[in-house]
C-alpha cells in the first residue's frame, strides 16, 4: 500500500491519508488539489483525498508540473517496479481534465526526467546523458516544439517568464535558456 499524508503544520500531525494504488515519485499542489505520479498511475486528488482523476501508466512517470486544466508528466520508464532496470520510456504527456482527448502523448527520442510549465511553455529535461532541454509551445497547433543544448548533462529545468533555468554537470553550472 502506498500513502500520501496531509499534515497540519498548527497542529503538528498528519490530519488526513489518503491510499493509492500506485507510487508516489513525484507530486504538485495548487492548494486546492494534489496531483501525484509514480509508478503505474497519475492520479489528481481533492482537499478531502477524494480521487478527481486517475490515468493509468505502464511504466513510471518520473515528474510532473502543473499547467492550465491539467498537467504535463515526464513519462520516463517502460517496465514495472520489480524490473531490474526497467526499459525507457521516451514520452512527455499532457493530461487536460475538461478538454477530449483527454491525454496528449509527445514522443521523444529520448527519455524525459524532468518537466516544467509556464504559461504555454514547457520545458523538458531529456536523459540519456542529454546537454538537451525540449520547449514544447501549447499556442501552437500542432504543438511546437524546439531544443536547446546546455554545457553540460541536464539534471533539472524549472520554467519561468522567458525561458528556463537549466541544471546542469558543467562546472554544477546554471544556465537560462530562452
């Protein structure tokens, strides 16, 4: 069994739990909902813990940012737990709650490990021993998407107005990429 618990910092304790079904490797709030992802599943909970959606995943998604009526998941392991090294999983996925289709699935030719929104930007950090971040532009349609190279391996991305700052191996360097 796996749990997420809500804890009250006033009080001290945690004040609600809530069972998965699934992993938790990653999560993201907005103060009103939680969104998790792990193994298995991406699930969005209520304030209460109530289930609002539940997409289930083969594989692991590795993270997850926050977007408008959703969320984008790094989709980066194929496989199950008990694997001893699973296979990769080369997808970025957009879930959007109200809209159809429902899931929108970006192939890469790399896997992604980390995702960051904002705005209509996301920006993905590619594995693989990548110096590559992707820019995926929602405005578009198609979805526009470009990359950007980096000095060193990328180890994380966080999106920002006009551009992302990228972790990278360099000299454990920084860097922002527009």
């Amino acid at each position: 069994m796996y749990w997420v618990y809500k804890i009250d910092p006033k009080r001290g304790g945690v004040v609600h739990r809530v069972r998965l079904r699934s992993t938790v490797i990653d999560l993201v709030g907005d103060g009103r909902s939680l969104w998790v992802t792990g193994w298995y599943a991406i699930v969005k909970l209520a304030d209460s813990g109530r289930v609002l959606l539940r997409q289930p995943l083969r594989g692991a998604a590795w993270s997850i940012s926050l977007a408008a009526d959703g969320a984008w998941v790094a989709h980066t392991f194929a496989g199950t737990r008990k694997d001893r090294r699973p296979p990769p999983e080369r997808r970025l996925l957009r879930i959007h709650e109200r809209a159809r289709p429902h899931l929108t699935v970006l192939e890469l030719d790399k896997s992604p490990w980390a995702v960051s929104a904002a705005g209509e930007v996301t920006w993905a950090a590619l594995g693989d021993c990548s110096h590559e971040v992707l820019r995926v532009d929602e405005s578009q349609s198609p979805l526009a998407t470009a990359r950007a190279e980096v000095p060193g391996i990328v180890t994380d991305v966080e999106a920002g107005p006009g551009g992302a700052w990228v972790a990278h191996t360099h000299r454990n360097g920084v860097t922002k990429v527009c």
